[in-house]
C-alpha cells in the first residue's frame, strides 16, 4: 500500500507519535529522556518547531508542535534519526530504533476551536490512561516527569524552554500565567484523570470525529472547513499553490460565517 502524501505548508500544526521498533522501549532510562528532549530542543531550533504538549512513554512517545516554516519531513528527519545514533552509541546497539515511520496527524489552530486545547489535554493525560499514575493512588499528573505539564506549565517563564510555544499553549488551555493559574491548570487535569478512570473511559470526542481513531487510522484532526481546505491543498494541478493553506481555511471560515450571517 502506497504512502500517504505529508501534508507541509507555513504554519501547520501536527500530532506526532512514533512507537519504538516491535514496540521495543525508546527510553531506557533517565539520561535517555533527558537526551531525547535535548535532540528535540536542537530540532526545534534548527527546524523552528514551536511545541505546545509533549509526553515520552517508554516506548513512543507524542508532539504537538507548529512549523512556521512548513518543514515538517526536514526537522523530523533530523530528530529521529539524531536521536538513534545517540540511543544507539549510549547503548552500543545498532540499526533502527523506531518502528513504522511516525505518525503525523494535522490539527486545526483556531483560537477559539476546541481541537487543539483537547489535543493538549489528550497528550498530559496520557501517563493517566496508561495508569501510570491513577487518582486512587492520590497521585497527580506532576507526578509523571516526563511530560510538558510537569517540565514546562506547572514552572514559572524563568524555567521553561524557549523552544516550548509556553505562552500559547497556556492560552489554549485557558490558564493564566501565575502561580495560582497553574496550580488551577493541574488541578482541572486532576479532576479530569479522576473522572475517566472512575468511569473506566479516555475517549475523546468532537463531533462525532474521536481523537483516538483518528490517531489510528485518521490523518486530520479539525472540522469539515479544515478537511476541505486540506483536500484542496491535494488536488492536482489547483491554482494558487503557493499560497498558505492558513490563509485558505481562515478565508473560507469568513466566506462561511457571511453565508450563515
């Protein structure tokens, strides 16, 4: 079966996962997560990825980031395989370390829409689905150190990485920038862990469209305007190609809000 296509144009956001090789671990231990998100801070500096959620989970790991520069193929290509040469010298292995090429779903940015604040959610709430962390334990999402929430959100501006999209991303989630702005971030999410695994569900749902299946089998993640602006980004031989694919959603959201004015 052929390939899908990689969608890349200025300003597009993705959800990234890659599992490790037969589902092998990615992170053998502390230095390896470490070294994962310094690789990850190099390619967002070579590639110019602004990330808004991250969480590495032994043997995949998951992104939410933008490309201004519409490269996603060039930075991850550099990442991932930066990323196993130094697996494989830190541990003297060879060959590949992940699986299938990595999963690159597209999301819709719309600051008022709701696909990307819950891709956020999904992507911090992960250590809880895989009940690493439970509330019955009286654990917290903080608990996991390997995730945006605890490394980058739960931390002052002083403590964050300038490749994190921090200030965004705090909009997106509708949390202030202040101690007790995220203290009340973590407490929502906390409540949200609590809620799922006492009603032993995780599925996330918009509009009939779910976030897992869509990570499975899906290639876009936003609503029907999203969808056909991305399909016309597809089509052989369309005029304006060389426009941003941003500026054709935004213009066909406003076509469509004097429609049904």
């Amino acid at each position: 079966m052929p390939r899908q296509p990689r969608i890349q144009f200025k300003g597009a956001v993705y959800h990234v996962m890659a599992r490790g090789n037969r589902r092998g671990p990615i992170f053998v231990d502390d230095e390896d997560h470490e070294m994962f998100l310094r690789t990850l801070g190099e390619a967002c500096e070579k590639a110019e990825f602004q990330v808004y959620a991250w969480v590495l989970m032994g043997n995949h790991y998951h992104l939410a980031f933008s490309t201004p520069r519409g490269n996603l193929v060039e930075g991850m290509k550099w990442f991932q395989n930066t990323y196993t040469r130094r697996f494989n010298c830190r541990h003297k292995q060879w060959g590949r370390l992940f699986g299938d090429r990595y999963k690159a779903v597209l999301v819709e940015r719309d600051s008022d829409g709701p696909y990307l604040p819950t891709l956020i959610d999904y992507i911090h709430l992960n250590p809880a689905r895989a009940r690493i962390i439970t509330a019955k334990r009286e654990e917290s999402l903080l608990d996991y150190r390997w995730s945006s929430l605890s490394q980058v959100y739960a931390k002052p501006p002083s403590k964050r990485p300038k490749w994190m999209a921090s200030e965004e991303g705090l909009s997106l989630m509708d949390a202030k920038d202040s101690a007790k702005g995220r203290r009340e971030l973590v407490e929502r999410l906390d409540r949200r862990m609590a809620e799922e695994q006492a009603a032993k569900c995780g599925l996330v749902e918009i509009e009939g469209q779910s976030l897992q299946s869509t990570l499975r089998r899906g290639w876009y993640w936003g609503g029907e305007a999203f969808k056909e602006a991305l399909l016309e980004r597809l089509r052989p031989g369309r005029k304006g190609s060389e426009k941003d694919l941003s500026h054709q959603f935004l213009t066909r959201r406003k076509k469509t809000s004097v429609i049904n004015s």
